[in-house]
C-alpha cells in the first residue's frame, strides 16, 4: 500500500471514531425517560447506561399555624396627633393579643405608614393619617375565629387577613420526597421491563421542589363588628415535593 492510500485510511478510520464518539455524546445528554447506552471502542471507558426519570408526592397535613395581619390606623388634624392617636390603639391591640396568649416574639410591626389627607379638590390637606401594620403568629388555629373577633371588637383592629402554615414543615417534606422517590423508581421500573432490560442501582436524585399548598386566606371586613362568632375553616394544606432520579441499568 502506497503511503498515500495508507494516509487516506488512517484518516478514514479517524473520521469513524470521532463520528462514534460525538454520537455517544449525545446520546448522554438525553432527557428524562430516554435510554442512554454508548461506549467508545477506542477507549477501555465508557458511558454508564442510565434511565432517567422523575417522580411527584402530595401529603396533607392540618395547619398548625395561623398567621394573622392585623392594621390600626388613626386620622387627626396633625401629624402629631395622629402618631399619638395610633401609638395608644396600638398599645390597646397589643395588650389584647398579649391577654389572648401571644407572646411578644410573635407579635411584630410588618408597616409603619404617617401621611397626609387631601380634601376633594387634592390639593388642600385637610389631616393626617397615621397606621401600623401588625404580623402575628398565632398557634392555635382552632381558636381563630374567636381571636379575630377578639382584636376587631377590643383590640380595634382593622383590615385583618389571615393565612395558615406548618409550623415545622420538615417532616412532612420527607415523607413527601420518600413518596416521591418510590414513584420514579416505579417509573423506571416500568421503562426497564418495557424495554428488557435491569434496573440498576440510583445514581443521582434531585430534589426540584418542596412546596406547600396553603388554603385560601381569609379576609374580615375593614373594623366590622360581627353579629356571631366569625367562623375560619383551616382545611389541609399540600406539601408537594418533585424529584429527578438517575437510574443505572444493571
């Protein structure tokens, strides 16, 4: 063989395994749910076969938390007289929430707001207007109703929302991401048997989400005083967890 044609070879050959090569880059960079398989026959290394898939767990729990903002606000001819107006209800809504059990850790100021109040023509100010917004924590979420009542009548709050949690929402999140596990993996274990072949051990798993599903908040009317006991379902709350996992093919 010439040196030419023997030149011409090598590159052919050359050519072959850098084609195999890249095509063994793409098929290992496939999406979830596609087999991956390739190895180089140049290289005593290879691309681990993989099955990749994901999975979704919901687990409810009843919140244990409600979370209540509460506003006091006071208008007066200056803006003195106002700060002053509000720092008294203030302290009266405060002291209320304080004989209802909520601890001073729980109670902080969420918005502090002082400003002027114009006339109809807007251009004439006629007072001033101060309000505070107070963030509550409140524990015991089957009394609610009764402590929003409490605040609104005796305390004089007003705009009031309320929202629920999970305290400590951890456990709820393992349980979920367990769930959600055993879900790719039965998955994956349908892909395997779909396609002949084992499932192998787990090669990686990613958490992608660990979101709680709150229920609609509730929002009492701007200091209105209710004729019966206000009444607040709390409901379930969703913890949702989503997971990627990598399974190798044994």
């Amino acid at each position: 063989m010439s040196p030419s044609v023997r030149i011409a070879a090598i590159s052919a050959a050359l050519a072959i395994t850098v084609t195999f090569a890249v095509g063994a880059m793409v098929l290992a960079s496939g999406r979830p749910g596609l087999l991956v398989n390739a190895a180089s026959t140049t290289s005593s290394s290879t691309i681990q076969s993989a099955i990749l898939t994901s999975g979704d767990a919901i687990v409810s729990r009843k919140p244990d938390l409600a979370v209540v903002d509460a506003g006091v606000q006071s208008q007066q001819g200056t803006a003195s007289a106002a700060q002053s107006d509000l720092a008294a209800k203030t302290a009266k809504l405060v002291a209320r929430l304080k004989s209802l059990g909520v601890a001073d850790k729980d109670m902080n100021t969420a918005g502090y707001w002082v400003g002027p109040v114009y006339g109809p023509s807007g251009e004439t100010i006629t007072g001033y207007r101060a309000s505070e917004q107070l963030h509550i924590k409140w524990h015991n979420v089957d009394t609610v109703g009764k402590t929003l009542d409490a605040i609104v009548q005796e305390g004089g709050a007003t705009n009031i929302s309320v929202s629920f949690g999970i305290a400590d929402p951890k456990s709820a999140q393992a349980e979920a991401r367990t769930l959600a596990i055993a879900d790719a993996r039965s998955k994956a274990q349908a892909m395997a048997s779909a396609a002949g072949v084992k499932l192998g051990q787990v090669i990686r798993v990613s958490d992608l989400s660990a979101n709680s599903r709150p229920p609609t908040p509730y929002l009492a009317a701007t200091g209105a005083v209710a004729a019966t006991p206000t009444q607040v379902p709390v409901g379930q709350m969703d913890v949702q967890v989503t997971v990627e996992v990598d399974f190798a093919i044994g």
